[in-house]
C-alpha cells in the first residue's frame, strides 16, 4: 500500500527543513505560469532546492513552471517572515493524480506555513481585463469533476479564498479587482462555447490549477489568497487565438508590478 498523502508531506517538510536550514516556514507562494520572475522581488532567497531532492515532488513538463523550491526571507516590521516558494506545481491534466496535485499544499502545510499564497495564469472573460491584469480570486467553480479529498471529508468551502487577505490585497493596491475562478480540466484551452457556457455559470477567470489546490489547502488548514494573473482573453472573447508563449511573455512583463505588491501583502499577513 502506498504511503498516506499527509505522512509523504511530513517527510518532505523535514528534508526541505533539512535542506534549506530553515526549520519553519510562515507562508507558502504557488508560483503558476510566468509568476516565476515574481519569486526574485518577493525578499532575500536563503537557499534554493531542486523539486526532485524532495520527497513527492517530480519534474514538471511544462515550459515556464520551474521545478524549485525556494525559501526567502521577507522583512517585516514585527521580524522576518520565511517564505516557501512552491516554484513547481503538478496539473491534474498531468495525469498524475490528485494526491501528486496536493502534495505542495500538504507540504507547505506540514512545513509550518499557516498562509498560502495561489497564484496563476489564467483566461479572462472580462473584456475589460487585458492581458497584464491581476484579479483576487473570490470564488470558485470545481469543472474537473475531481477533487483532492479522500473518503467521506465533508469539509466547508465558505469563504474559502479568504476575505481578510484580500481585504489586506486591497490595502496595498485599492484597485485590484476580484473574479470567480472557474477549474477546467485541461491541458487544451476552452471552446468559446465553454467559455460562454463558464460565463453563464459565474466565472470571470479561467484555468486549470487553483481550485483543487485550494480544496486541499482549506483541508489542511491553511489560509487562502488566490491571485490570478489575467494572461490572455479566453477563447472567443477577443477573436484571436490563444499561444503559450503569449501567455508566458505577458506573465514576464506583469512580474515586476505583481511580486513586489505581494512581497507587501506578506509583510502584512
Ligand atoms: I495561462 O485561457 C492560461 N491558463 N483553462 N484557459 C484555461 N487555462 C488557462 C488559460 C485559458 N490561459
């Protein structure tokens, strides 16, 4: 039988503690497409480890998702903060499963993290929200038909992106706005029926990491701030049709601007 999803984590809490010589952490980052140049303005990187040196974590096989784990040390007023930046992240459209998609979470969890940061590179269905934009995610709608929970864990979802850390977002940038992130499946983007049909259903952000990553961060006890990086219309929205590179390219020159707001946002958790 294999290993149990929170025993994994633990063991990978205590080599990345033996790894990186810090013994707790305070925050966890998700870095998703083209946030990776965020993780340089966030503080002073205090040791960086590749993924596969850490028990769970495997080699990501997309272009732009860096496979390291990096602990940064953040200044603040009350002392500093340790950061884990989860710079890998495993997509359910993998194929892996879903314990291999909660295992940063888990981790970050059972490195002593009690905040995690979500972020990513989504679709926008606001015209109104060119490529560039960061939206606080609000809410969720789960389209993957999974989820990373076993057996009977009935747990609640009620303000699962949390309203004090966005409320703390919006003091360091009054005009973000907020948007229901919808979880497709993926790895293909949508049809624009299916963006419509998302519309329709309440989502103003598409994607394919967040919401199951949230499920099980609110499962392990975490507190959740969800930011997305609008990185192109989603499809049929603006005509033209969606690239990867375009995607990474806008995530680069948006990096600047969104890491030093969350570098902020951390000092003030
Ligand atoms: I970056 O348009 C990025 N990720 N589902 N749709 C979905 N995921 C995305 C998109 C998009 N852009």
């Amino acid at each position: 039988m294999s290993e149990e999803p929170k025993e994994l984590a633990a063991r990978a809490a205590a080599r990345l503690a033996e790894l990186t010589g810090v013994e707790k952490h305070d925050v966890a980052l998700v870095l998703g497409s083209g946030w990776a140049p965020a993780a340089d303005l966030l503080g002073e990187t205090v040791a960086e480890v590749p993924a596969t040196e850490v028990p769970g974590f495997s080699v990501s096989g997309v272009p732009g998702h860096v496979g390291k784990l990096r602990s940064v040390r953040i200044e603040a007023a009350e002392g500093a903060r340790h950061a884990l930046i989860l710079g890998s992240r495993t997509h359910y459209y993998e194929g892996k499963g879903v314990r291999a998609v909660a295992h940063g979470v888990r981790t970050a969890a059972a490195a002593g993290c009690s905040t995690i940061v979500l972020t990513n590179g989504c679709g926008g269905l606001n015209p109104e929200w060119p490529p560039g934009t960061p939206v606080l995610i609000s809410d969720h709608i789960n389209l993957t038909g999974a989820s990373p929970l076993e057996g009977a864990t009935f747990i609640d979802l009620t303000d699962l992106y949390s309203s004090r850390l966005r409320a703390i977002c919006r003091q360091v940038q009054p005009d973000l706005p907020e948007g229901v992130y919808a979880q497709f499946r993926g790895p293909q983007y949508e049809t624009p029926a299916e963006v419509r049909m998302a519309g329709r259903l309440g989502a103003d952000l598409v994607g394919m990491s967040t919401a199951l990553e949230a499920i099980a961060a609110r499962e392990a006890g975490l507190e959740i701030l969800g930011v997305s990086l609008v990185t192109n219309l989603a499809a049929g929205i603006s005509g033209q049709p969606l690239s990867h590179e375009e995607v990474l390219a806008e995530g680069r020159a948006a990096a600047q601007r969104v890491g030093s707001m969350l570098a902020e946002v951390v000092r003030r958790l």
